[in-house]
C-alpha cells in the first residue's frame, strides 16, 4: 500500500510552471576548454550535507553541481563533527556518498568518496577524497586516520590553511605533522582557494612542496545563496585528467595537474594555467582595416571567467585601454598598430586574473595568421 | 574537545563575501496590507523537509521563510510517507518542529505544528496543523488520525483536491468521507491554491462548505528553484489575525479569515478580499490638470502581488487603457475624465486578478478626496 | 579638395565599439502576424522633425524606424508651425521627406509624404498623408489646405481629438467644420491612440462615423526618451495591406483595415483585431496529460505586446487563473479540464487588452486538435 | 496668432507617461568627487550638431549633457565641412552655440563657444574653444584660423590625433605646422581619447609638449546610440577648475588640470590624476575580525568608473585576489593581513584603469585609521 503512494506524491510538482516573465536565473553552467592531452574536468571536492553539518540532503549537492555542469564532486562530512547525529544516527559514515551516487545514476556527475578529517591546530582540516571506506578514519589519533586513508589509496589536501580561526594572523602555519604527512607521502594537496578565501601563501607552500594546488566551495548551506546570488561561481578546481573517469581525475591529482578558480581568479602551476589560457582565448578574425596598418582581430573568451588582460606586446592598440577584459563567453575587438602590413604575428598578454606564483601574472601568447584582404 | 570545534567550524564562511557587479537576486521580501481590525499574517502552513520526503533540513525551510518575510509557517510532513526513515528513524514526529523553533528563535516567524495526514483517495491528504503531539496521528485507520487531530485542537485542511492523481479529471471531488469529517467538524479549510495550481472548483468547495480558503507551497525542494528562478512567489495563505501570535493565527484560521495568494492571483471570501485590496492601493494625490476636467491621481500599489485593474465607473481614462496594471510596490498616474470640477468622487475599480467566487472579480471602491489648486 | 574631406570625416567613429559587459539594450524590433489576405505592416504616420517643431534631423527619424523594424513612417510636419524657421528657412515644405527617402534607400522602409495642417479648435490638427506636394497646402484658409490635400489624392486624419488643450474636458468634440470635412470625403481617418493617450470617445467616434483607426506616436524628440526608456513602445498604426507597397498602404488606409497599438493595448474593428489576434497565437502543443482527461497546451505569443486573456470557456483551467498573459514573444502552457478525452475543441479567449468598441472585448477562437498518446 | 498655439503644442506629451514595469534605464549622471582646491568639471568639449555634420538640433546636446550631469560642453561645429547648408544656410557660424546657451538657460550647464579648424594631414582637425566668434575663424588659410583663435584667446586642442584616416599607422604624426602652433602658443591640448578610440603615442606627445591632455565624445548621432547603449559613458574631460565657471574652466584648461576619461580608463598626469584617484576611494570602515590580526576595510568607490586596483603593499589579502575591481559607486570589503595589531597602516594600491605615462600605472595610498575594538 505504501508503493502506490510514493509514486502518487513523487508526482506532485511535476507540471510545467507557467513562470512570470521575468524570472531571476540562478545558478548558470560552468565552461572550460580542454587543453592539448587532457580533458579539463569541472571539480569540488570539498562540500557538505547533513550527513555532518550541511544543512540538505545529499540530492540536492548533486542538483548543484549539474546546474553548475561540474564534472565531479565530493561530500566529503566531517568525520568527528555530526551535530546531526542525534537525528542521523548512521552507523555508514559512506552514507551520503551512497545518497549522492544514486542520485547522480541517470546523469554524467562523478561522484568521489570523501571525508574530512577534522581537528584543531597544529593537525587542521584535511579532506581525503577517493577513499575505500570512510568507516575506517573514524580513529582517536589523527595520525591513525592519515595512514588509513593512505592505506586506502586517498588523496588529501590540506583545507583553508589560512583560516584565521586556526590561523590567526591568516598566514598558513605548515605544522611538523603536515610537513611530516607530506614527507610520508599522505598528503598531495592544498585548498589555495576556500570558499571566499584566496590565500598567496598558499600557493607558496603548494610550489615549494609540490603539493597539488585545490579550489573548493566548502558549501554548508545552498550554493545559490552563498555564491549565485551574490554574482559569484562556487569555486572550484579544473583536474587535467586523461579522460572523464574516476581513475583518470584521480591519477591527474596525485599528477598535480590542476588550477584553482574563483570567478575570475585563476591559480595553477604555469604548466597547466598557460595552456589553460592559451586555450582559452579564440582568435577569431584577424584583418587590417582597408589603406591601414592597424590590425582588427577579433577574440572570444570560451571560459566562464572574465579574463582580464594587459597588452605584453611592443605593438600598441589602436583603441581600448593596455588593461582589458574580455566578458566570460563573450568576444572583444582589439585594434593593434602593427605599424607594417604582417603576414601573421605573436599575440602577448599578461594575465591579469591569473597566477603561476604569488605576485606572478603569466604572459600568454597566440600566433595569429592574419587574413589577406 | 569537540566543543572549541564546534565553534570554529560555524564561523567559517562569515566573511563578508565580496560580490560580483551584478548579482542574482533571490526571494524578495513579501508585503501585504494590514486590514481594519486586523494584522494580516503571511503563512505556508504546508511545507515538507528531510524528516518526510523533503529536501532540506528543517533550518533551510526558516531561512526560506524569513526572505521572503513569512509571518507563520508549519512544517508538515507526512506522518505515513517516511522515504528517509532508513537515515533518519526519529522516534518523535514532532522533530522537524521542534528543529525550526530553535532555528527561528531569536526572529519574529511563528512555527505552527503540524502534519499531513496522507492517504488514497477517497481520502486524500490533508494537513492537521496546531496539533500538540504528531506522534499520537499516526494511525492504521485514517478516522482515528482525523479524530485525534480534532482532539487536539487541530485546524485540518483538504490539500490539493483537484490533483489529478488522485482526481483524473483535475476536479475536486468531495468524499463521503470528507463530507463527514466537515459535518462532525473534523475539516476546516480546503486548499484553493496548491504548489502552481488554482482549481475555481476548489472555490466553490470552500464557499459552499463554508471552508478556510488556503493556498501553500507544498514544497519539497527549495523556494528558490520551484518558484523564485522562475520569477515567481511561493502561494501563501493571509491570515487575518488579532495579533501576530500563534492563538490569533490559530482563531483567525478557525473563523475563516484568509486570502490565498500566488503571484497576481487572490482568491478569498469577498469580506476579506475586498478589504485587502482596498487597502492595498493608496491614492496618493489628486488634482486636475490645470485648465481642464482631466483629473489625475496616482495609486500606489503597497503588495507584492501585481494588481490589476479594469475601469468600473462611468467616467472614462484620458490616457491608459480601461485594462492596466500597477506593478508589484509601485505607482501608477491615471487620468480621468470627470466632465465637470469635482471635490471629490468614489473610484471605482474591477480587480481583474482578484476572484471572491468561480469567475466573479470584486469591485473595489475609493473614496477620493481631491486637492483644490 | 572639399570631397575627400567629406569621405574622411564619415569615416569617423566607424570603429566596432568595445561594449562593456551590460547593455542597456534600446528599443527593439517591433513584430505582429500577417493576416489572411493581407501583410500587416507596422507604421507610424505622425512625426516630426526640425522641419517644423521636432528637435532631430530626419535622418534619426529614419535610424529610429529601423530599429523598432517599422514598415513606414511620415514625417508630418507642422505646416504652421515653424519655429526653427530662422534657421532653416526651407522654401520647399517637401524636405523632410526628401532627406527621409534618401535616409532609407538602401532600406525596406516605406516613407509617405505628409503634413500636419495645424489650427486651433474647432478646426484643430490633421494629418494629410499621401500628398503630392505639401508646399500647395500651405493657405490662410484651412478649407483651402484640406481641399488642396484632398486633390492630392490625400488620406486625412484627425490627430489627438480628445487633447485637452483643445477640448479641457478631454472629451472629443466633433466639430461642425470636421462633420463637414468627413461628410465632404475630405477626412478619413482619427487618432484613437496619440502618443501615450487612449480615448475610448475617439474610438466610438471612428465607429459611428467609419473612420480608420490610427495609432501614433506624434514624436519630438527621441523615441527612445519619451517611449523606450520608460518600457514603452511607441504607438503605432498595424495596417493590412494588399502587399508592402506604398499605394497598398495607402489603399487600405482607405479602406479602413488598421488595427491601433500601444504597448499591450489593441484598439480596431472587430474584423480585423479579432483576426490579428487570431493570428498572433500560435497552439504549439496538445495532448493529455497521461491518465487524466487534464489537456496541457502550449500558447506562443508571436507579437510584440503582453497579451492579456480570460478564459471564455465552459472548461476550466486545471492550474493558472482564468485571467492570465502570454508575455510578448513567449509561451505559456495551459491545462484545462475537458472533462472526457477529446479529438480537438475550441479554446475560447477573452482578450481584456483588445477592444473593438468601447467596453468590449472580442472572444478569440482557435480550434486545437488533440495530439494522441 | 501663432503664439497661443506655440504655447498649445509645446504642451503636447506633458502627461507623464505611464512606464510599463521594467524600463531599460537611458544615460546615468556621471559622478567624479573634487580634489584639494579644485573643483572637478565633467566635460566634453568636442560634439556636434546638425550646423555641421551632426543629426540633431543643439537642444538634444543639452539635454544628453544634463542627463548625464556634464558640467561643461561645446558644439564644435566644422568650420569648412557644412553638409546640411543647403538647408541651414546659417550667415552666423555661433548659432549652434547660441541655441546651446538658450536651452541650457535654465539649467546649471555651462556653454563654451567653440568650433572645429578642419582640414586633411599634415594640418589635421582641431578644436578652438572659448573663441569669441565662430564667424572670423573662417579662412582659406588654416594659418589664419589658428591665428585669429590665438586672437581671440581660444584653447586649441588637436582632434583625434592617431586616426588612421589621417595617419595609416594609427600613430600621431605631430607635423611641423603643428610643432609651429605649439611653438607659438597656438595650440595647447591633445585628444588622447576620441570617441572609442585611446593612444598611448597621443599621451607620449602630450607629456613631451606639455599639452593639456583631453578626451571628448566627438558625436554626430546620439550619445545613447554610440555609449549608453553598447554600456558605456562618453568619454569625458574632467577638468580642475577653482570654481565652477567659463573662466575657471578656461583658465584650468590653459594650466593643463585635466584627466581623460572612458568608461574605467584615466589618462592624466600624475599631479591630477593621483589626487583624484586618491580621492576617488573612501575608507569607511576598518577594523580588525576579533582574535585575529587580520584587517578588515571597506573601500568605497565614489566615481562612474569601475576601479581596478592592485594590491601594491607587502602585506596580503585575506581573501580577494591581489587584483580586483571595485565597481563604480559601490563598496568593497578587503582583508588585510598585517601580521601585528595595528593603529594606523598605509594603504596602497596600484591603479590598473590608470596611467600616467605610457603603460606606467600611479601607485595611490590611502592612510588608514584603524578603529580599536
């Protein structure tokens, strides 16, 4: 008797709704290209739901992120943190795992097994992602839950290390247990961008200890009301992985190829960030203006970030400003006096939303094939 | 040692978050009239969480409540459809409210009790809300779950009768069950508006059975995804209350003093109708233009609904149509032609979004005082 | 020498502009349905210039036409009135239209010679469209000007009869002078709609006297100013044409076959605003919702009005009111209750933004076949 | 007779009109604060009219100058290109100056009489403002027009320098007339942004020549159609007058007090352009988060342009990237790590939108009080 009816209420609801013109979008789909060899995989990997302290159900992490057309995601709970636990008791810390995995059955979502290893300074947060078992991290010593998960094969990053609540001056502290973990090989990562927080220091300590470089939204709440509402993308962090598959993100993390992005931020070594923006940036026409030096081409942003560029050329423009950004999915005209007629030439620009290191813009370039009149 | 913890981690994400440019915004605050003699209460007395078969943690349905600026809301969950009671088997189904009162506690939005008594048709499902112990409604036999309601004090709603899952045509059919529970005072209200859908059929129910016009959200995802994206308003019930205070909203439902809501639409009893709408448009001046018999006044649109109107006097418009609209919150200037120099005259209006019976639109009447130059 | 000059500075500003990200886009390209027999061609007859009383070059009035997608335009400008005279002392009164012709030749815009003979009441304004040569209207006496127009082969139309400058009641007053002109064949035509006015006398004027309905936007300055910004568009006269041709235009003219429009209003003879309205949706789909005798349908709105309606059939509706709108180029879906599983029925729509008399709203009808399961 | 009638047709389309709920906003008043003894003139001395190559009578030039809240424009009306004489035969060439002055009459706007010494290379386009009579400036010999504008005391600016119709390159060729103009006190400013169009050249020759550096909006349509539409402003001129009048104006422009600007691009020399920018940017609150060494501050932009900074200090962010934006008349919250407690600390931030020489952005700083808990 119940079957009939779950089916009766799962109906409610489901009649088109005759919106009102103007409706408010919410979240939009997230887009990177590929780069040569790798296909860029949309990641956060550091989210929570009420299987900790989130406040929804799993299913509705997975209606997120195919909003926001991710690629993969985690629910990585905090292990020693359950205020719902009284409510939720679950003896299965892989619940919500198993929750977001059923829902995202139907649809190309990766979903990663993941928890968050939990305590106070000088240990800090850590997210282990691709784990086996995350029954098995629940231990009194935190060293016991690092060599767990290093047993399971996990990947774990170091989250928000510069939280001043840990942190009080906002500098990240790299405690002799992380540089130990490091060393043992079980930790790979760091969060240099969490939630709101972009910390340079960050990004210092991930190049000078080759620690894979992580941008999370560490949602809690809804996506829409922490980041769509406020104009902003969750952040997130592009995997260059050999193809759209578990394995491959995997493998592609433990490989260090990622780049961090907030909005219009983008963090990574400069092996994957240049290419990332190499790709990024379409010529799309390229021409002189009749009985003129000066050459229009025409360049489309294919991202989901504004990028904002600086002319890193001898040449200069014709029009707009050295300092410009071209809208993300959207194209700009640039005019550049070349000052002869050329047959094709070395598009330079600095990034100016991008860095390699702290401080550090890449200089991107594009040789560009110029049409003949 | 899990205290300190407890701490830091609700801290985390309260940084100011610094905006993109152009954000997104989400569910707007709702207003409406007070009306002579009475507060009017904005309420969703049907709405569903993780502790039935919702989305969310009961928290997401406060902060919900509070944006859009409700006065009341209850959380009724199914007492008989539980699809999470492997992850959640909560002993007490009063749960979910009490969750909610903790999370409203220091905002002004009443929490009422309640739950969906959840049956086949003949049954149906219905709402018993300002019960005071759900865990006494669960019941094999329905009539026991009505009788205890009734016990309790409960003010019972028919939900959504014109659904067609359980009425292939899509009309309200009323059980001999259902006409009993009315007869022996064990049903109160009958929803006129549910989720997206208004039944005229549903209006005539409730005017023939002297029932409390209702209309709610039954929502079971999120505000914002359902209605707020696509430009509209959750459906909501204004009650006319003594005060804002749970015995007043509890008096007011039993004596029948609401209007159901949703975007343009209001349906309600014309002695509550009327009054809304009348003080819904303030004339705020009134004056003829010089030289001439063309008086111009301006009415201000104090609700978030818009209202629209149809000229319903024998004077006619200098300028905009017989047919228009005062948006949502804002002014409208309307000329009228009233031959001769007038001290003062009763504008008179056909709210065409307005029904106090199937198909009839009240007409409202101002008496407007005019300014002498 | 002064040639190459003349090409150079031309040339200035030609340069695609870099647009930053957030437009705010101008006014849009108009669009309504041909009817059965006739292309509906969208004109605007009464403008003006800095040939009379206007504050841009005709060439704007051209740009402006463009841009709202206008099929033809006149720039009608004062005979009498010249305050710029100083300035442009223009011995030949064709010159507006001149310019204008030469404005539009690369375009598929129609322009109509026109003046507007200008005189206080009771002989007032009137448009002559389809002139000849509008230097031959110019006389002392206003018989002389619509005797002469009318020689021309002129289409005359009465601007802004319910102007309250020149009636202060507002009321239209028909007057001996312009009985005379209409009985003589010397008058056609009345502004119903005149800028941002509407007066339903004017329309029962048109009735009783079989004049053609005329819509105008009598513009000064810049559409965009007095129409766009505001979210206006401008009035406009829908003329069914034979085909887009100047003497196609002017035949129905004529003949009578006009609708007039402002925004969302739809003012003309029930024979032609009940087609057009006809025309203007389009029943994308409709079938039965799976086991229930509940029709989904899908209305398209082809124009570029809101179109505002009430059910007009025995059939209720399943979800939305009964007064609803399609807004301008969108669709909504609509359930309606046919009680059985029907092949095809009448969908019945009252159009409350249409009025083919005062007070009165044509019923449209659309036969719907029925997709079968 | 004819003037009751000019008074009964100005009246025509007073009414307000009533907007439809969501207008598309036309040009916004454009805002830029004072710095130390001056006061900050918003102008834009280069436009035309249709007494040269322009489409619209003076009158639309003050209106967009008043909607836009300029200060200070000119009508710089061709001297020796008149493709509408025909028409405007106009004996005195300070017509358009004199309608300017007439609309602008009652309104705080100040009128500059100017005009425009066209000619082909290697002599070029230039501007003479605060001339006394258009009509003496009319020579055969452009020496003569120059030297009757030095006569009558007028600001000479050179137009458009790196146009490409003049100069293939797209670079500024200064020819020997023009070095003679300077050399003599001919000539004392430079367009370095015309129209879309910004050249870095334009800004070398400015600072080697000490030429006033200036940006005008050089229309000939409409300033919605060529700016507000794309979403832009015109480009402007802010000049640093002691007062608010013809000669301040004047007086500041001989002394060379300008900044250009367009949309987010300042161009000045770094004794204005530092001050303004300094200026420009309000610290309204610092602070620091309780237990933490972390500053927060909020940076409010009070100018039309959106800011772009970078960080420029030692210490770092927080949480936002080291280059950001702060968006026109909006606020921003950053924060700072200063490592210890702090009373007081320097702000400062490199202005990317900025230059003050040829890709040389000014360094700004700010000295902060920070407010004790």
């Amino acid at each position: 008797m119940r079957n009939p009816l779950i089916t009766i209420i799962l109906c409610l609801g489901l009649l088109p709704t005759n919106a009102q013109t103007h409706s408010h979008a919410g979240a939009q789909p997230l887009t990177y290209p590929n780069i040569a060899g790798y296909v860029t995989l949309k990641t956060d990997l550091h989210q929570h739901s009420v299987f900790s302290d989130g406040h929804v159900w799993p299913t509705i992490r997975v209606q997120e992120a195919l909003r926001e057309n991710l690629d993969a995601i985690s629910l990585t709970e905090h292990l020693e943190y359950q205020p719902h636990k009284e409510d939720i008791p679950h003896p299965d810390r892989n619940r919500a795992y198993h929750l977001a995995v059923e829902e995202a059955v139907e649809h190309d979502l990766l979903i990663v097994p993941g928890s968050e290893i939990t305590r106070s300074a000088p240990i800090g947060h850590s997210n282990a992602v691709f784990i086996t078992d995350a029954n098995e991290l629940v231990h009194e010593d935190a060293k016991d839950a690092f060599a767990t998960a290093k047993k399971q094969g996990a990947f774990v990053f170091w989250n928000h290390p510069a939280w001043f609540e840990q942190s009080p001056s906002g500098n990240p502290i790299l405690s002799d247990f992380q540089q130990q973990l490091i060393k043992s090989g079980q930790m790979q990562g760091i969060e240099v961008i969490n939630s709101v927080d972009y910390a340079e220091e960050s990004l210092a300590l991930a190049l000078a200890n080759n620690l894979t470089i992580m941008g999370t939204s560490d949602i809690h709440g809804l996506i829409d009301w922490d980041y769509t509402e406020k104009g902003n993308h969750r952040p997130i962090t592009l995997v260059f992985a050999k193809e759209k598959s578990l394995p491959s993100l995997k493998e592609a993390l433990f490989a260090g190829r990622t780049v961090a992005v907030y909005n219009d931020l983008l963090v990574g070594k400069a092996e994957f960030l240049k290419p990332l923006l190499q790709a990024s940036i379409h010529v799309l026409k390229a021409s002189y203006l009749p009985n003129t030096q000066v050459l229009q081409i025409e360049l489309k942003n294919s991202t989901s970030s504004d990028l904002m560029f600086e002319n890193a050329m001898d040449y200069t423009f014709y029009d707009i400003s050295p300092v410009f950004v071209i809208p993300a999915g959207e194209s700009k005209i640039v005019h550049i006096k070349t000052l002869e007629i050329l047959g094709s030439f070395d598009l330079k620009l600095k990034a100016l939303g991008a860095y390699t290191e702290p401080k550090v813009h890449p200089i991107i370039e594009w040789n560009v094939k110029i049409d003949r009149p």
